[in-house]
C-alpha cells in the first residue's frame, strides 16, 4: 500500500509528488498524461523570463518529482473505492492500487470525483464547470480524498497550481507524520 496516490502528473500533481517524495512518503502519481498544460506555451512561470513549453514544465516537474523518491504509472484512473484504513485504484489497464490516502489533481475533468462520491461545486474559473469541493485544507468530503489545483477550483496558471499541490501536500504529511511538517533539510 502506498502511502499517497495522486491522481494527475500536472504541475499540482508534480509539486505535490516532490513534496511528499521528499517527506518519505511513499508517493505514486497516477496520470494519464492528457492535461491542460501539454498544449500551453507559458511566459508567466517563475523561473522562466524566456518562457517555457507546457510539455517542457510537465516533464521537468515528473523529473523533479522522482528524484525526490516519487513512482510514476502511465494510466488513466477509472475507479476510486473506500477499502478498510485506505483506498482501491483501478486503472484503464486493469492495474490495482491500494494507498491510504488519495490526492486528486485532475484539472478540469472531476468525473473520477463525481463516480467516487466527492461533492462537487461549480467552478468559477473560465470554462471550467465543475470542481472538487474541498475546505480550506485542500480535504474533500470523503475522508483521505483531497483535491489541490484547478480540481480545487483555484486558477488555471499553472505557478498557482504548482504551489497548491505543495501546500495540500504538505498537510497530507502533516496529517500522516502527526505533525505540521517541514522540510528541514532546505531551512538556514
């Protein structure tokens, strides 16, 4: 069983992997490769004055996160289930995995929330209809669920959603360690 799953290798689900990667969770992210930001050029993201592509951020973030001790699968999730203490996961390819807690960073597509059970709202962002709903600490409405980025209904930029990932992550390991986590590793 994995200590976290996170549903979608955006740049939430990136930030997010490296954050619990590096806390010693076990971390597998779960994506489909299908978001919003394969098709973006970005000129708004910190650390880029020249710009970056969307594929480019994607896969240095899916780098980053696994060298802070993340696991990658290539698949779409098509199943969500509470199962004792944890989670069931299935996947487009028949695959089955067990975590006890689950991070949704799905973008703008919740029907994986929706099947589970999650309550939704309406998105406020442009052209996004739905999302999780969540509380202040990025928690939905099933316990061990959470949600952070355009799924949480924050803005689609993705520095936003990158530093949602990490903030929601963090109080996952919060949660998990028994206390507010944080990386002393980068303090002064």
């Amino acid at each position: 069983m994995y200590d976290i799953a996170i549903v979608g290798g955006g740049t939430a689900g990136a930030s997010a992997a490296t954050f619990t990667g590096r806390a010693g969770l076990q971390t597998l992210v779960i994506d489909g490769d299908k978001g919003m930001t394969r098709r973006a050029m970005l000129h708004n993201h910190l650390g880029f004055p020249e710009g970056i592509t969307g594929p480019d951020l994607v896969d240095r973030g899916r780098q980053q996160a696994e060298k802070a001790g993340a696991t990658w699968l290539k698949a779409d999730v098509t199943g969500l289930e509470r199962k004792d203490d944890g989670f069931v996961l299935s996947t487009d390819d028949g695959q089955i995995v067990e975590a006890r807690d689950v991070l949704l960073t799905v973008g703008a597509n919740v029907a994986l929330a929706k099947s589970a059970g999650l309550d939704t709202r309406a998105g406020t962002e442009p052209r996004i209809g739905e999302v999780v709903a969540v509380d202040a600490e990025g928690r939905s409405s099933v316990p061990g669920v959470w949600a952070a980025g355009v799924a949480a209904g924050l803005s689609v930029h993705t520095i936003v959603t990158a530093g949602d990932g990490a903030r929601v992550a963090i109080n996952i390991i919060s949660g998990q360690k028994g206390q507010r986590w944080v990386d002393h590793d980068r303090l002064p």
